[in-house]
C-alpha cells in the first residue's frame, strides 16, 4: 500500500468530493441536508472555501480520493473573523483507517499558519451516530463545549448538535493579526 497524500483540493476533485458528501447526506448525519448537491453547487461551495481564504484539503492513496475536510467562516461577523469551522467527510470504504485524523491534522496546521485562532467542530448527532466524529476531535485535542439537544430531524429521529473547540497558534494570548 502506497502513502497516503494530503494536498490542496481544486475543481478536478469534485466528482469524487460530491460522491463522498452524497453518501453522507443520504446515509448518515454528519450533514443536516436531504437532498445531496450536484457537481455544480459542491464546486460552487468549494470556490466560495477558497475565496475566503480558507483550506479546503484532499486525502488521497494509490490515485483514489478517500476524503476531504475545510475549514470556513464559523459565523460571518467580523469579530469571529479569527475563528473557523471545520468539516471532514471520508468515504465509507477508508472510515476507521487514519484518514480522518491525517486530513484533521493537516486543517489544523493549515489553519494556524494563515493566522487563525479558534477552531469548532459542528458534529451533527455526537452523541448518536457520528460518535467517531467526536472520538476523531477528541484524539486531536479537542474539547467538549456544549450540546445543543433534539435540534435537527432526520431519518425519522431527531439529532443533537455537540460542539467542540481547539485553540491555534497563538490562540487568546495576543490580539488576531486578521
């Protein structure tokens, strides 16, 4: 088995990227969407990530795309401006192989270099389903800061919504440079 590469992502991703996001939407509840997008609106969101300035990576092996994660805007004030959110998706086959934490640890550090200060994880059913989500941000240093309960409905039950924090780079010490 080759190495596994992280790399920026670019247009050329989509296909793969959209299939991957599509088995989570339908499948799981990573995402809060029912209705899978289109190529056309991933590549949309994906130019609006980078836009922004934000990293959007790719994890790939032997030329297979595995997974994807970005980090965005966690609200759009300027006063959050040095705080980002991040999402990750992994294809089913590779989930539970180091993917995730590869392509975490790669946001991470992409985010601290561009002067970001704050990091939250939004996980849809953290307490439920997406409980490898959780453990994924707890091993990378993530710590639990609410539960926002029964806020989101789908596949027939409702879903809570966790939401974890990690500091970055210099974190609260000094004024953001952003």
């Amino acid at each position: 088995m080759t190495t596994l590469s992280i790399r920026p992502a670019g247009p050329a991703d989509i296909p793969a990227i959209t299939a991957i996001y599509a088995q989570a939407v339908l499948h799981g509840t990573a995402s809060w969407e029912i209705e899978p997008p289109d190529e056309a609106e991933m590549l949309r969101r994906q130019e609006a990530i980078l836009a922004g300035g934000y990293p959007y990576l790719v994890a790939q092996r032997d030329g297979a795309l595995l997974g994807y994660a970005y980090a965005g805007a966690y609200r759009p004030r300027p006063a959050y401006r040095a705080t980002v959110e991040n999402s990750i998706y992994i294809a089913p086959a590779a989930q539970g192989s180091g993917v995730g934490g590869a392509l975490l640890a790669a946001l991470i550090e992409a985010c601290a270099a561009r002067g970001f200060r704050q990091m939250i994880a939004v996980i849809g059913d953290g307490t439920g389903a997406s409980i490898g989500s959780r453990r994924l941000h707890e091993r990378a240093g993530f710590r639990l800061i609410g539960v926002a309960e029964k806020v989101g409905y789908k596949h027939g039950r409702w879903l809570d919504q966790m939401l974890m924090q990690k500091e970055l780079g210099e974190a609260d010490r000094v004024p953001p440079s952003l």
